[in-house]
C-alpha cells in the first residue's frame, strides 16, 4: 500500500511539471510558425514585384527598340509610346489627331501636358520656342528612359543661339535630309497611273510673295534687278493684298513665281515653292540652295534656277522667249504626267512622322555633341 500511494505521489508531483513545459513550447512553436509564415509572404512579395519591374523595364526598353535582337517581349503588352511636345510650335495650338488616321501606323500617347515630362518617353522641343534661353529647356533630372528631339523647321540663318543645344539632345528632326527625322516642306508623290495635264489660263507674267522685306536680303536684290527688264507684281506687307483664301486663285494666273528663299542653306526648300508655286501651278524661279540639291526633290524640268543665268537681264530674256513658246513653256509641266506635289502643312503630320520614326527598327538614340557645328 505504502509503495503504491508513493508511485501516485510520485505521478502526480510530475503532472505540473511537464504541463508547465508542454505550455511553453507551444507558444513558442506558435511563434516559430508565425515567422516562417511571414517571411514567406515577405519573399513572395518581393520576387513578384522583381519579376514585374523587369517585365515593366524590358517592355519600356523593347519600345525604344534598345533590347537586343534575341529578346522576346511580348508585343500587346508593349505600352504606347509617350511624346510630350515641351511646346505649341510658335504657340500654334492645334489638334492632336490619331496617327493611325493621319499615316496608318501604330498610335503614339501625343500630349503637350508638361505633367507627364517625368513619364514621356519622348520629348520633341520646337527650336524657336526655347532659344532665348537655356532656362526655357525642361528642368530637373531627366528620366533615364527618356529621350529629346530637337525639332527645327527654320533656316541656321533664323535659328539662333544653337551652341546651348549642344549635348542636349538624343535626335534631330527637321528638313534635312541627313536629319534622324527628316520632316520635309513638302515632297513629290508617284501617282499610280499617267492623268492628263491641265494648266489654267494664264493671263500674268511673274509674281512675287513677300513679308518679310529686307532690302540687303540677297533676293531683294536680286529682284531689284530683275524688275528692270520684266515685269512683277508684288504681293504681301507694304505690297499688293493678297487674302490667304485667294493665294491659289489669283497666283494660278501667272506663268511663273519667284520662289525666293529668305536664306541660302542645304535643302532649304519651303513652302515658297511647294505650296505657293506648285499648288498655284506658276512654274518656280528658285533663288536658294544649288540646283542640284534642287533636283534631289524635283525633276530637272519642274524649275528654273536663277543660277543657271549670268545675269538677272538674261533670266527675264529667257522668261519672255518661254511666254512666246507655248510648247516649250508647257515641257515645264510635263513631269505633273506621273508625279503630284505634297506639301506638309499640318504640324501634327509633322510629329506624327516622329512617332512613326521612333517605332521603327532603325532608330539608334545617341547624344548629339555639336548641333551648332552640324546645322549650318
């Protein structure tokens, strides 16, 4: 009796013992548990968001085409390419239309919201809206995913202030023809069969649209001379009214137009010849670049250049022979057979060609060091 109460004392004195113990660890396993719970949550979490910044960056990479040939990405998750425009070219506000409208290709995100600067891919800065100044470039640290274009339709004579543009910018957008981007004036288009060539009556000789008038301007002069031996009627500021809605109407009249430029630079072709002359259908005098930059857009028979005359009095001879020549004066129109001129006037079917530029293969980003140096 005596040694079965003691084994029951004995039991009983080791109850608490082991319940105390087994109360310990079960917390502490609890908490063991929690930990491991938690730093599984904490690594899912953190490989889901590296898989998805990589996914987010090799998508953003895979739009400026900078991934390497071998790097799948999949095309319908490739984001639209932001364009900001930094400006209103010459604060021209205008609509920004879709470019799968405008050229057919893949729509870019155009905005000239500066609040997007820190998520555009792209920003196109118009020359003339920010040359007073460095302080008129975009401020703060640039997005290292982003890229700048310098766009510039004006001459180097009428683009000042270039130096400060130099290391700025990642692509060059303008009527040069060795542009990243080229944006031409204006262009000839190949019709898909032969039309019949209809000039309009002509009852004029020569005209001339003008506003800016300087008399030490080249073409001034040029003209000074010219008017001794033919004549030409003037139009524009201090000249003959000219109401922008009649420009076709009443130039179409005239056998010939001066398409003088204001300045003398590589393929600085403007609207002086493409819209006025040939929409208007007055064969072109051209005063600017050589002629054969000319015949880099131009049939040699579209044009007379002034150059090809020693002096403005044998020009106007020559101009009169062709006014009695109606064959002859007609071969000037010939080419029109096969070919129809274009001429850009839209600003948005100007940064719509950057955004189709900026999805094609070719486009290699750099830094361009001396813009001054190039464009002259």
């Amino acid at each position: 009796m005596v040694t079965g109460l003691g084994s029951l004392v004995s039991k009983s004195s080791k109850g608490p013992a082991m319940d105390s113990s087994r109360q310990t660890k079960i917390p502490s396993c609890r908490k063991l548990l929690l930990l491991v719970i938690f730093q599984i949550i904490i690594s899912t979490v953190f490989f889901v968001n590296i898989r998805n910044f990589r996914s987010a960056d090799s998508t953003l990479l895979h739009s400026y085409k900078l991934l390497p040939a071998n790097y799948a990405v999949i095309e319908k998750d490739t984001p639209k390419l932001i364009i900001l425009l930094w400006t209103w070219p010459f604060g021209v506000r205008f609509t920004i239309k879709k470019c799968s409208q405008i050229l057919g290709i893949p729509d870019c995100h155009m905005t000239a919201d500066r609040s997007w600067y820190h998520k555009a891919h792209v920003v196109i800065i118009h020359h003339r809206d920010v040359c007073s100044s460095p302080g008129q470039l975009p401020h703060g640290p640039r997005p290292p995913f982003q890229r700048w274009i310098w766009f510039n339709l004006e001459s180097p004579s009428n683009s000042p202030n270039l130096v400060f543009m130099d290391n700025q910018f990642n692509l060059t957008m303008s009527y040069r023809r060795d542009s990243d981007i080229f944006t031409p004036y204006g262009w000839l288009e190949l019709l898909t069969k032969p039309q019949n060539v209809t000039i309009p009556p002509k009852s004029k000789l020569v005209a001339w649209v003008i506003s800016n008038w300087n008399p030490a301007s080249h073409r001034v002069k040029y003209y000074e001379e010219l008017k001794k031996y033919i004549p030409v009627d003037v139009y524009g500021r201090g000249h003959l009214p000219l109401p922008w809605d009649q420009h076709l109407t009443t130039l179409s009249q005239y056998k010939f137009y001066l398409a003088f430029e204001n300045s003398i630079h590589e393929d600085y072709i403007t609207e002086k010849l493409w819209t006025i002359s040939l929409l208007s259908q007055a064969v072109p005098v051209v005063c600017g670049p050589p002629r054969k930059n000319y015949e880099r857009y131009l049939p040699p028979d579209a044009f007379i250049h002034i150059d090809d005359f020693p002096t403005a009095k044998v020009l106007a001879n020559f101009l009169k022979e062709l006014d009695k020549d109606a064959t002859r004066y007609q071969s000037y129109f010939q080419w029109r057979m096969w070919l129809k001129p274009i001429r850009d006037i839209s600003w948005i079917n100007h940064y719509c060609k950057a955004c189709q530029a900026l999805q094609a293969t070719s486009i290699q980003f750099k830094t361009v060091p001396e813009l001054s140096k190039w464009f002259k």
